[in-house]
C-alpha cells in the first residue's frame, strides 16, 4: 500500500467540495463530469479539487478518449482511519484511568464517612 502524508490527506477532506467529491466516488467510479455535476462551481474548479485529492492519495483518475474517469482509493482512506482509531483508542484509554482515579476517591470517601 502506498503512503500519503496524513498532512495531504486532511487537507484534502477539509473542503466540502472535495469531501462531496469523496462521497460520490465511494457509491462507484464517476467521470469528471458526473462529480461536477452536482456541484455549484465551474469544471475548471471541479478539476482543481479532483488535483488535490489525486496529490493526497484517495481518488484516482485516467483519461480514456475525451473523457476523465475517477475512482477511489481506499487505501488512502485506511491511512486516516487507522489514524483516527489510534486516537480514540488513545482517549479510552485515558477515560479507562480518569474512571478508575475516580471511583478510588468515591472509595476513599465513603471510608472516610464511615
């Protein structure tokens, strides 16, 4: 599996244009003109997004005749949530212990009543 920088690929999902891009391409590959379709914004900017997702590393596009054929890359997709996943499992593991620390003082406490 190829690596991208995690930099370029948030990058990348920062914008809404592209994010919608994404979400196109993961019901099935799409020409351009299938993903500007639905956007409010000119070919021209539709192909200017298309470079930044190419250059992180989730879609994937080839020309055949006059027309721009899409897909997407999830490989690239695996990288981010790999990322997030490690995160979280991160923030559990902190709320684990912060739970912990917690119910040793209620311990402690209800002893100190007693």
């Amino acid at each position: 599996m190829l690596q991208y920088s995690i930099d370029d690929l948030f990058h990348a999902l920062a914008a809404p244009g592209r994010r919608a891009m994404v979400d196109r391409l993961a019901r099935g590959p799409a020409t351009l003109s299938e993903l500007a379709e639905p956007m409010d914004m000119t070919l021209t900017a539709v192909t200017q997004h298309l470079r930044i997702l190419e250059a992180s590393g989730l879609v994937h596009s080839y020309k055949q005749g006059r027309t721009r054929h899409c897909r997407l890359r999830v490989g690239a997709m695996d990288q981010v949530s790999t990322w997030i996943e490690g995160r979280k499992a991160l923030l559990a593991s902190r709320l684990d212990r912060l739970g912990d620390l917690l119910e040793e003082d209620e311990a402690v406490e209800k002893r100190r009543r007693r």
